[in-house]
C-alpha cells in the first residue's frame, strides 16, 4: 500500500460502538471472552469443539503442535456433511430453508434442509458409483447452482476431498489443478450463466480432459439445456439427472478422523504454480462454524447472503460449511451485480428480506461509483449486519457501505483471513468491538497474530511490519498438497517457529490492526490473489514475447490492476494488435480474472547486476512516483527511459 494511503488511514478516527439493542440479542457480547481464551486457548477451542458440532467419537487429545505441522482433535471422529444436514434434519430444520437460489436470468429454487438431506445422499451414491472411494480426489468446476454445493456435501459425506475451480478460470488453469490433485471424477455443468452470455463450462472442460488423463469420468448438470448443446463422451461422460433418477436414497456418512483430508482448494502463491491448500475435518469444521455464529451473528431467522462464489474459500467456509453448520438460511446467486441492471444485488436483498450480507471491498467501490440511487430504489430495511472480505476496505467504501446500505444502523464486520487459515482471524465480534472504517480490528479470541520488523521482534504501535501468526489454530492449513518442501519455505521459514501471512499490517494505540496489502509477489485484484509470476510465465508462453515483468498497481475499483511490462521478440510488432493479443493469451491461459490492465512494451527491464528484476521501480513508474533508491540497478538508465516511455503511453 501507498504512504498516501497509510497517511490516510492514520487520521481515521471514526469510531463505531455497537448499538444497545444490537449487543442485547447478540451471539457473543461478553468481552472477557477475549480474556478466557487467551489464558487457555487449547481449552476455549475444545470447549466450542465439543458444544457447536456432533461427533461420532470424542478425541483423545486437543493439540499435538510439532511446528509447522498442527494436528487438533486426535482421535475424535466426525463427518462434516453429517454437521451440516443430517443432525438439522433430525430436528424442526428439517423444513426450513438451507438454500434459497437465484439464477442470473432470474429463476429461482429453495432447498430444504431435508431436500438436502436427500440430494445429498442420491448424489454421493452416484461417485460411489462412479467408483469414487474414501481418499479419491472428486473436482467440482461448476456455476453457482444448488448443485455444487449438493457435490461438496456429497464428497465430503464419502470422504472423497472435493477441489472445486473456480468456473472463471480457463481450461489449462483447470488441467493443471485437475493434474496436480490427480482427479479421478469431475463435475461440471453445460455452462453457466454470467451477464447474459454462457460460460462455457463443458465445453472447456472436455479441452482440460486432453491433458488431465487421470479423469475416468465426468458427471455433467444440466444448467442451460434448450438449443445449448454440449459434446458428450460414451463411457466418460454422464448427465447428473440421468444418474441421480436411480440413485439409493441413503448413503450413511463415513466417520473421518479429525485429521482426515476435507478439501484441497488451489491459490496462487508467489511462484507459477498454484498451490493445492489442505484443510482437514475437524479442525476446520470448529473453525468456520464458530466465527460463522459469532462474527455473523448468525441466528434461525436470519436470512444470510455471501456474494462470494464457491470457487473461492470464502465460499468453502461461508456459504458451506460455516453456515450450513449453523442451520443457517443461506441465499446464493449465480450471476453479476449488474445484471440486468445495477441493482440486482438490491433487488435480492429486499426479495428475500435479507438479514446479513457478507461481501468485497471491490463490490462496494463499484456501487459507490455506480451511485447510490440504485440501492436507493429499494427497501434495505431486514439488513443488520455487513460483512467485507477479500482484501483492505478503504475507510470511504466503508462509510459508504455503511450509510447506503446499512442504513447507518448496521455494524460492519471487516475480516482478515485467507485460504489457508480456513477462517476468519482479525474481525471485530459485532456485539463486543467498536469498530473504525478500514481496520478489522482485534483478532477472533483464541488466534494469536504479531507485527514483526525485519529481524523478527515486534514492532511499535503505528509502524508497519509483517503479519504472523504465533500460535495454531484448530481450521489451520495442514499443508500444500504434494509439496512440503513449499509449505515450509512460504510459510514458515521466514521466522522461526511462526506462521507467516505475506501480510502486512500496523497496530493503532488501541491494538486495532489495520491489513496495508501484500507484501510479496501476489496481488489482490477484485479480491482475487493472483500471482505476477504466474502472469509473467503465461505472457512469456506468447511466441512475440522474450520477456515479461507483472506488477500490481492501484486501480479505483479492483483494488490493484495489473500492468505487465513486456520485452518483444525480434521480428515482432510491439503495437495495439500485440497488446490486445497478449491480453487474451493471459485470458486463455489463466482466466479473465487475471487479464491485465495494461501492456507495456520495452526494451529492457530494471535488474540488479545479479540479474533480479526491481519490481519496486516498476511500481514507481507505474504510479508515477519519483523513482527510489537505483544504485543497485546494472545500468541505471534503462529505468529512466523506461518512466519516460511508461508516461508517454499512458491513457
Ligand atoms: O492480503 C490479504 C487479503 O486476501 C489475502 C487472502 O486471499 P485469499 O486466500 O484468496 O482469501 C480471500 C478471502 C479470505 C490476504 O492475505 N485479505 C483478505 N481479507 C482481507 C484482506 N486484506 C485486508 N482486509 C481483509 N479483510
């Protein structure tokens, strides 16, 4: 982040304490919580371990911690789907709404718990007949329909860990995780729908299939059906509602070890390759359910929306399993905000009165531009909690967020965390913490974060450093999959002995933590981590290109755009064509969450006499500062020439 903007976020002195009403009905209002589970975390975790889930066998142990492998909850045996449907349906939830669905083009369906209850089991009959077994690694690429939840459910009732990819990104993104997992069942839909036009799901996925081998066979929902047609591949490809008209109606749920594999969901790291995170049953489960029930407040008549997709762990911990554990009503909708109009989001809330909203800062900045008379056309009024994700909220987003859609009566829950903590981890609990616009404020009781300089020790209040975190916590990643050496090397080498975010962060005078960014190679665009390096291997994967240099810079409304300065072959026309061509190779390699904002052609790139490119200086020049520190450059002038070139072709 910018010093501009950390100026900024220093003068911010609005201070937000819930109201009285609020802090009465509230889950959690005792602030000494904080207190209890500080003195004994191991403790407080086993305590809402034991009251918030069902499980077939206790555990023998709370925590064995051999740094930086955590293992919690030894021994106890539990089944996440089972936590999530089967103990709701024993009791009056059992006709009460999990999901209520909206497809963009504005159908709509609601499932009961028991509904379910009995998706559920038809379909986890179906990967066992599909030769799915306890272990097997099932992919799941498909829209935001019932249906991709009813498959996590379904795997997770088996003890098969699902890796859903997010149906944005493009078929080689989708090969290579399919590869890496080692898939032996994907599921997938026709396509979905996203403002108006078909995502081409199946048909993408039959292109990653030429290069996944390890698929035997690929189950197919039928989302846009009519005149829509899609290849289908005797022996190999099978349509969901062919296979779920014979279906068993029951399937019991495998008791898993506490320590077994729930999930692996693929994030980009600060290297090419994406990272497969891991997250185990029990752990997690205790994780996400108890920050669901106290960050969101979340009660039997709520009625809560996450905008996020499923694709993303927002969408694991916060549409899934947080909530549905929780017996929660949960809407989910297909499509984008501005489809047909600008206020579809609005429309949906008043449609189904909804109590809580939990969304992205880059949302809310797309709102403030689009103005406020779209949210203002309808009636907000069952709104009393909001919620932010994904990356910093800036303080005016967050009052905006707060008067035009809180109807300045909401308290606003601004949580830090990411794939591989599972849960939530700075936030303020919204009966107890007063909150101020751009800070997540304290850390959830029982997580234990630092700010530490350089050299490891910690720093003063309002100076930044480095975000870690120094003890475990039960929803921690176990690791990455099929790559040890990496977990230890991200995460875990740069201090000894403690969990390292590649966050950086500022504590205030009142121990408020305020995030200011990334501080390695990943960026965060929409709310989306992307990493440069992965942009730079796609773009070099362009025969005009020799060489690729990708930087995150500020942008309005993404929070960070991407701009790629980019060596051109000899023999090649380093022009608008090559541009816009270059964009859609990024497109076709990554997805279009990852086409970059600008191109920008040069003739060399900034590198210290030992060959690194100085990324620092890229973003100077992007962001038109003036240019730091040099000395270290192999020959200083190329970045001269570069700043005058970067000013010349800016728009
Ligand atoms: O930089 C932080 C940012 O998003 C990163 C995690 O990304 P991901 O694993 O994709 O998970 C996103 C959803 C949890 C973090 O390292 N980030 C996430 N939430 C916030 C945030 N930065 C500031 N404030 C937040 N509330």
């Amino acid at each position: 982040m910018q010093t501009a903007a950390i100026d900024a976020l220093l003068q911010e002195t609005r201070v937000f304490p819930p109201s009285e009403a609020f802090v009465k009905q509230a889950n959690i209002n005792d602030p000494t919580i904080y207190e209890r589970a500080a003195q004994d975390f191991e403790g407080f975790w086993a305590h809402y371990a034991e009251t918030m889930l069902e499980w077939f066998e206790k555990w023998h142990t709370v925590l064995e911690w051999n740094p930086p492998y955590a293992k919690w909850f030894l021994g106890g045996k539990l089944n996440a789907c089972y936590n999530c449907v089967d103990r709701h349906v024993r009791t009056w939830r059992k006709n009460k709404a999990a999901l209520i669905w909206e497809g963009e083009p504005g159908d709509e369906r609601v499932l009961t718990y028991g509904d379910l209850y009995r998706e559920v089991q038809k379909f986890a009959n179906v990967l066992k007949s599909l030769g799915v077994q306890k272990g097997d690694r099932v992919c799941i690429y498909m829209p935001l329909v019932p249906e991709v939840i009813i498959a996590m459910l379904a795997c997770a009732r088996i003890g098969a860990p699902h890796s859903v990819v997010f149906g944005g990104f493009s078929a080689e993104a989708l090969a290579d995780r399919i590869n890496d997992a080692q898939a032996k069942v994907l599921v997938t839909a026709d396509g979905g729908w996203r403002r108006g036009n078909i995502v081409p799901l199946k048909h993408n996925a039959d292109e990653a299939l030429r290069h996944a081998p390890s698929v035997q066979k690929v189950v197919v929902f039928k989302r846009i059906g009519g005149d829509y047609t899609v290849t289908m591949q005797e022996g190999r490809d099978y349509w969901w509602h062919d296979l779920m008209k014979d279906a068993p109606l029951t399937c019991p749920a495998e008791p898993m070890d506490s320590e077994d594999l729930l999930y692996i969901l693929y994030t980009s790291g600060s290297t090419g390759k994406p990272k497969g995170i891991m997250h185990t049953t029990g752990g997690y489960m205790v994780g996400v359910t108890l920050t669901a029930k106290w960050v969101f407040d979340l009660k039997d008549e709520d009625v809560y929306w996450c905008t996020a997709d499923v694709g993303w762990v927002t969408g694991h911990s916060y549409i899934v399993y947080g909530p549905l554990s929780n017996g929660a009503t949960c809407v989910i909708y297909e499509g984008a905000p501005d489809y047909p109009d600008r206020d579809r989001f609005w429309a949906i809330v008043e449609k189904y009165r909804v109590t809580i909203m939990y969304t992205a800062p880059t949302a809310i900045r797309a709102f403030m531009k689009w103005g406020e008379q779209y949210p203002r056309k309808h009636d907000l009024s069952s709104l009393r909690l909001l919620g932010s994700v994904g990356e910093p909220i800036n303080p005016e987003a967050w009052m905006w967020y707060h008067e035009h859609i809180g109807g300045g009566r909401c308290p606003i829950v601004d949580t830090w965390w990411q794939t591989e903590t599972g849960a939530i981890m700075i936030t303020p609990l919204p009966g107890i913490v007063a909150t101020k616009p751009g800070s997540a404020t304290k850390p959830f009781p029982g997580i234990f974060p630092a700010i530490l300089n350089d050299q490891g020790q910690p720093v003063g209040v309002n100076q930044g450093g480095y975000l870690v975190i120094t003890k475990p916590w039960p929803s921690m990643t176990r690791g990455l999959w099929g790559d040890p050496e990496r977990f230890v090397q991200t995460y875990w080498s740069k201090f000894e002995g403690v969990y390292f975010t590649g966050d950086g962060a500022r504590l205030d005078e009142d121990g408020y933590y305020w995030l200011l960014g990334r501080v390695d190679d990943v960026i965060n665009v929409s709310g989306h981590r992307l990493s440069t390096m992965e942009i730079e291997s796609a773009l070099v994967d362009h025969p005009a290109v020799a060489e690729a240099a990708v930087i995150g810079v500020h942008h309005e409304i993404k929070g960070q755009g991407i701009a790629a300065f980019v060596i051109v072959k000899e023999g090649y026309q380093a022009d608008g064509g090559l541009q816009e061509e270059l964009k859609q190779h990024v497109v076709k390699k990554i997805g279009a969450i990852a086409r970059p904002d600008q191109i920008i052609f040069t003739a060399e790139l900034p590198k210290t006499r030992s060959g690194k490119i100085m990324r620092r200086l890229l973003r100077d020049i992007a962001e038109g500062r003036a240019l730091g520190d040099t000395t270290t450059l192999a020959d200083p002038s190329v970045v001269q020439a570069l700043k005058e070139k970067y000013e010349g072709q800016e728009e």
